[in-house]
C-alpha cells in the first residue's frame, strides 16, 4: 500500500534516525577525508552538527511541525562545527523552512524543501566547489523534483532519491582531481548520504538504537523524584512557554519578571526568537498565566503541587538557576564600560595562548585541529566580549564558515571575521591592530597583513593517501603549508628544514619558530640553534607554542 505522507512525529523519528546513522558511521567518513592530518574530521564535525540538533528535537515535548522545524534548525545552526558542519546545518535550515507549515509532507513538499536545502547551502559558502556535498545535495534537490512529478508514493519516491545521490556521489571523484588521485568519494558527500539512509530506516519502520542522543538540558523539564518534605512558601511550581505574537523586548522581560517576583520566587525567563520558557513558584498559578497571555499563546505548560510531592530538590536546582541568572544580570550591570573593538581568537596550547593574550585578545576559544569550535560557541564568546565591534580571528581554514554564521546571528554588535586559517596568520593580524584606527581601517589592514606571511605547520599523517604528488604512508612527518602540503619525511626537523627551505626567499626577513608540545625545550634550542646558522641573515624568533599535533608551528615573513 502506498505511503503519500510523513506526519510530524514520522519525521522527528526520520531525523533522529539520520542523526543516529552518521553517529554510528563517522568514522568511516573520517577515513575518505583526502587530508591525512589529525584534524578535526568530517565525519565527527557533522556528527557533533547535527546531534546538537538532535538533543534539542528530544527534548521537546509532543511538537508540532513549527517547534520540531525550529529546534532542528536552531540547534544544527549553533552547534555547527567545520566546514562540513556549517553546510550541513544551512541544509538543515533550507530544509525546515519549507516544512515549517506544513501539516503534512507530501513528495511535493518534500522536493520543495529539498531545493531549499541546497539553495541555502550554496548561498551559504561564498565560492561553491563542485565535487563536495553541495554537488550531492544539488542531485538529491533535481531527483527530488523529477520524482515529484512521476509519484505521489513516498516509498517509490525516497528509494529513487537515495539511489541517484549514491551516483552523483560516485562521480565526485570525475570533478575533484583530489578525490581520485586519493581514490576517494567526498566525505561531506558521504555524510549527507547517511543521514538520509539513517532517515529512510527509520521510515521503513527499522529499529533504531537513539542511546546516543540524550536531551538538551537547556530545553526540557527536569523530572526528579520526589524526597524529603520541605517547607515551601510558595506551593505551585508553574512552568509554561509564551508562543509570543509581537517581539519581546528586554523592557518586557524586566516588566514580566518583576510582576512574578511580585507573586512569587524562583523566577526563570529565558527568551529565545518567539518563544519565552517561564518557570515559577506561587500560590496563584492563575496570575502568572493570565499576565503571561498579554504577550501571546501559551504552550506545555505544567503546573505541580509541591506541597503534595515534596520535590524539594525540584526547588533547590530551579532556585539555584534563579541565583545564576540573576547573578549574571548584575555582573553585566558591573561590568567594564564598553569598548570599541576587541578580538575573539580560537587556539590551542598554553603558550600561543599567552601569545594571543599579551598582543591583546580578549577572549580565546580553546580549540583548532583537533576540535574545531561550533556556532555556539563563537556566540558564547561574543558575549563575553564588551566591545562595539569584535574581531574573530579563526586561525584555520575549517573554522572560518562557523565563524561567518555565527556573525549573521548577532545583531548588538558589529562581527568582522578575518579570514586566518592559521595561527602564524592570527597572530600577524592582531600584531598590525592599529588602536587609533577604525574598524574598517583595521580590517583592510589585516587582510593586507595575512596575505605577506607564509606558514607552516608540522605534523604525522594518519593514514595512508596520494596526494599533492606525494605519496604519503601513515606516521609519516609532513610539513604542510598555506597551499597544501609541501615537504614529506620520516624525521621531524628534517622535514621542517626542508620545508623552510621552500618558504625562504631573498625578501624573507623574519622566521617564527613555535613549538609544541611533544618537542623538549632543549631539542627546540637545539634545533633553533640549527636555523640561526641555516639562515644567518634572517632574524629567527623561537617560542613555546605548546600546541598539540603539530611538533612546530612557523612563519615567514
């Protein structure tokens, strides 16, 4: 019998399916990836993406097709991390935009937001390459479309889409002479497709193992057994989120809270777009909800006699996030007059970390090669940051879209991302700041700044792989430059000479030299000593980077 719908619990259970599908499968992905560095790969960036989105989706509570739209994109959106994450996640939002009022999605529905999904992708990356995931999801979008008119049958309709993405994808190789001199399909390609596979189990009715995926404790309702009677002043714990009609403004919220401490205690009002999650303790439930309905519907709301259940550790932990809020509303009060720029830069290893501080940055995102920082937490630290205009220094090339989308979600400040794709580059843009400037005379400037250094890094391989000409075995020392990698050898500082020896011209005048962790202090002066009589005329600058993965980190200048 045919299947012409999917309702809105069909779909969350598609979507966690999918989540679940690339979970289990990240690791093979990580595999295709064609770069054999320890890096933060494919297949672990779209899965932390998309079960971020995941979490949020489990934690809602009889959605409907709005809220379930709006927590995957959402979630998928800030929980973003490389390249690939931040690809997947305009799919996912192109994707639930379409849905988002629907009732019901039928093969229609279902192409249409299939071409949004791939129209938002592509406009998302600002140079689209053929041969990646945006090829696989520009086929699934012309299928999808193409069966819409033969077909009203989602089980006709889903298989034929899947099949035609398994051969775009199998032909991404023919458009990345990359991928085949590797002789490998595209990982974010790869990726993508097993997240529809994951979906399409889950349509078919196959049992799916979701252990994986817990719920986002920022989105649900704590359950807690009930334990010892308390003495409770206030004896109706009342929860309920406002769908609201007009914008809810920060005046509004003063107002709102101040009415409900008015009424009662342990107050928590979060806004988040549309939606206001309101929790409270009161004797009269009533008040607050009639006042909550001047600003717009109210959903799940929940309301506990705790004179009844004596769910004393309910009020403590809800109490406990009372104080928190409160006491970050007042360190905001308290805090230093804004400025009006300042630098969020991502690093790893306590010695670059120094590096950034000491040349000015005022909040630095622990991460890089070996975890790349999502959308979330590029927001997070943007808050940190009390200035006008903020400056975000990636400082590699995976983590420049996540920076990008997490500048189109702020509106009270100005975000300008300098594209750095590495560390040597970060440092020489903040090093060329210029106080007195503006921010646009400062970001010429550091554009400019970045394009005259050349960097280099120094690391293992992880795998065996061919490319850039260079056949490249596992445990293998590489030194990889801006452009790709450019030196490949079986000893560390053999390998970094020789690297040097490519990045050195007769205009060079400057090399810095940052080790990390896994090199001895007495090997790094050693070594240091080494270049100064390599390289006589070109002053040589040395320090502890301690950065993981990569024995030195370089610049020349």
């Amino acid at each position: 019998m045919a299947t012409n719908t999917i309702n809105v619990d069909m779909l969350a259970r598609m979507f966690l399916a999918g989540a679940q599908n690339i979970e289990a499968k990240k690791e093979f992905i990580n595999e295709l990836n064609v770069f054999p560095v320890p890096d933060g790969d494919t297949g672990t960036n779209m899965s932390l993406t998309i079960m971020a989105a995941a979490k949020e989706v489990t934690a809602l509570d009889k959605p409907d097709m709005v809220s379930l739209a709006k927590a995957i994109s959402s979630g998928s959106l800030r929980g973003a991390r490389g390249n690939s994450g931040v690809i997947l996640s305009q799919l996912l939002r192109g994707f639930t935009k379409a849905v988002r009022d629907e009732k019901e999605i039928t093969t229609e529905v279902l192409a249409k937001a299939c071409v949004r999904a791939k129209d938002t992708a592509y406009k998302a990356v600002m140079k689209p390459k053929e041969g990646t995931i945006l090829t696989v999801a520009r086929g699934i979008a012309e299928k999808a479309q193409e069966m819409a008119e033969e077909t009203d049958d989602l089980e006709v309709f889903i298989p034929a889409v899947i099949t035609h993405a398994e051969e775009v994808l199998a032909k991404t190789p023919d458009m990345l002479p990359v991928l085949k001199e590797a002789g490998v399909v595209d990982s974010g390609g790869q990726g993508l497709l097993e997240v529809i596979r994951g979906a399409y189990d889950a349509f078919l009715g196959k049992a799916i193992d979701y252990s994986a995926i817990t719920p986002s404790a920022g989105s649900g309702v704590t359950k807690i057994s009930s334990e010892a009677t308390a003495d409770i002043k206030f004896g109706y714990c009342t929860e309920f989120i406002i769908l609201t009609e007009k914008e809810f403004t920060e005046a509004d919220e003063l107002d709102f809270k101040a009415y409900l401490e008015s009424i009662g205690d342990s107050i928590v009002c979060v806004a988040d777009d549309d939606v206001v999650k309101i929790h409270v303790h009161t004797n009269d439930p009533g008040l607050a909800i009639q006042r909550a309905l001047t600003y717009g519907q109210l959903s799940r709301m929940k309301i506990d006699n705790m004179r009844e259940e004596h769910q004393e550790k309910l009020i403590r932990d809800a109490e406990n996030l009372a104080k928190q809020q409160k006491a970050e509303e007042e360190q905001k009060k308290n805090a230093e007059p804004r400025k009006p720029m300042g630098f969020i830069t991502v690093s790893i290893g306590e010695g670059l970390n120094d590096i950034f501080k000491e040349l000015g940055a005022d909040y630095i995102i622990e991460g890089g090669q070996t975890m790349n920082p999502s959308t979330e937490d590029m927001l997070n630290a943007i808050d940190h940051v009390n200035a006008d205009t903020i400056f975000i220094l990636p400082n590699n090339k995976n983590i420049v879209l996540a920076a990008n989308q997490a500048k189109a979600l702020v509106e009270d400040k100005e975000i300008i991302v300098i594209p750095t794709k590495t560390v040597p580059q970060g440092i020489t843009a903040i090093i060329g700041f210029m106080p007195d400037a503006d921010a646009k005379e400062n970001e010429s400037a550091m554009l400019e700044a970045i394009g005259n250094v050349k960097s280099g890094q120094v690391t293992y391989a992880v795998r065996d792989t061919h490319i850039d000409d260079k056949e490249i075995h596992e445990g293998d020392i590489m030194g990889i430059g801006d452009k790709g990698i450019i030196a490949v050898g079986k000893e560390i500082e053999a390998t970094t000479k020789e690297m040097l020896e490519i990045l050195v011209d007769d205009d060079s005048e400057l090399i810095s030299l940052y080790y990390g962790e896994d090199v001895k202090p007495e090997d790094a002066e050693r070594f240091t000593q080494e270049i100064e009589e390599l390289y006589p005329d070109i002053d040589i600058d040395a320090q502890f980077g301690g950065q993981p993965i990569y024995y030195y980190v370089l610049a020349v200048e």
